[in-house]
C-alpha cells in the first residue's frame, strides 16, 4: 500500500479529471493507494470501481453508528425548517405527517440523491440553522429501503420512514407539554 500526501492526491485527481473531459491528463491508478484516512466527503465516486479496495463491503451504516434493533428497526433524526419542512428540497411537511416515502436513488456513490435524508445526530448538530427543528425517525433497515453513500460524513436516505416525535437540540424527545399543547 501506498500513501499519497495530500498534494500528490490532488494533482493525480487533476490529472485524471482532464483525462475524462478528453484534456490530456492521465488516468488515475489508485489501486494500491492507502485511503484510509482520506475524507471522501464530497468525492464523486460515480463510475468508481471499489470492488477489492478498502471501501468493498463496508457497512457504512454501522460506520456511521446506527444499528438495527432485533425487529431491523433502526432511528435516526431529520432537520426541518422552522415550520416543519424539508431544508433543501421543501414541500415535504415532517411537523403534521407521520409516514414518509419517496423514490430512493440507491446508487452509494452518489453523496445526496432522491429519498428521504436523514442523518446522525452529530451531523445534524453540524446542520443547525436558527429556527431548524429536529425529529427522530424510525426506519427498516434492509436493501430496498436504505442507501447510505460510501464515505457518509453522516447523511443517508430511505424510502419510507415513521416519525417518533419532534426532538430539542439535545436529541431528548419533546413533552407535549414542552412543545406547549
């Protein structure tokens, strides 16, 4: 194995990128390249071929910390604007609903594509915008209803989920009596 300095990593993608708009360049040979502690967060890895390499058979939602319960019942939190909507997309409302589906794009190369996106709390944490609102939702975890991207900095989509119940920043559930009804 092999590790790349952060430069040599940066102009062997340079180098690649012009090969694949027919620029020059070269194609990129990373197969004995040491990735472990590269941040693949916003790496377009559409056409990549991760069979072998250290990212084959990872399973990215134990990596991020989720698990299953005994029923394959896992949980995991939702923002929201301040008025209970979707932030990127809107037009989902996440405050009145309780069961959520969409079209769920499976490609794990692909970091944010159609579904439901929910994410760990850290990285909701990270996400936070005055007036956001957070929820946790319950999903089954199993091939056609969950695709996490490979190197998630925390994000993954569903295809149908339940919500709990709307949560404080602290990731507690809400009282009835604390959201004051």
């Amino acid at each position: 194995m092999r590790t790349y300095t952060d430069t040599e990593l940066k102009e062997i993608l340079a180098k690649h990128y012009k090969w694949l708009i027919g620029d020059g360049g070269e194609r990129a040979d990373l197969s004995s390249a040491d990735l472990s502690s590269a941040n693949l967060s916003y790496a377009a890895l559409s056409s990549a071929d991760l069979i072998d390499t250290i990212f084959d058979g990872i399973n990215w939602l134990a990596y991020l910390g989720i698990a299953p319960d005994s029923k394959g019942t896992a949980k995991a939190y939702k923002v929201t604007d301040s008025e209970g909507f979707g932030v990127y997309k809107g037009g989902v409302d996440y405050l009145t609903n309780k069961v959520f589906s969409a079209k769920l794009n499976k490609d794990i190369s692909e970091q944010c594509g159609s579904g439901i996106n929910l994410a760990t709390f850290a990285w909701c944490l990270n996400e936070k915008q005055d007036g956001s609102r957070l929820f946790l939702m319950s999903f089954k975890v199993n091939p056609e209803n969950i695709c996490v991207p490979i190197g998630s900095d925390g994000k993954f989509r569903v295809a149908r989920c339940t919500k709990i119940d709307e949560c404080d920043w602290t990731g507690n559930l809400l009282t009835t009596n604390a959201r004051g009804k």
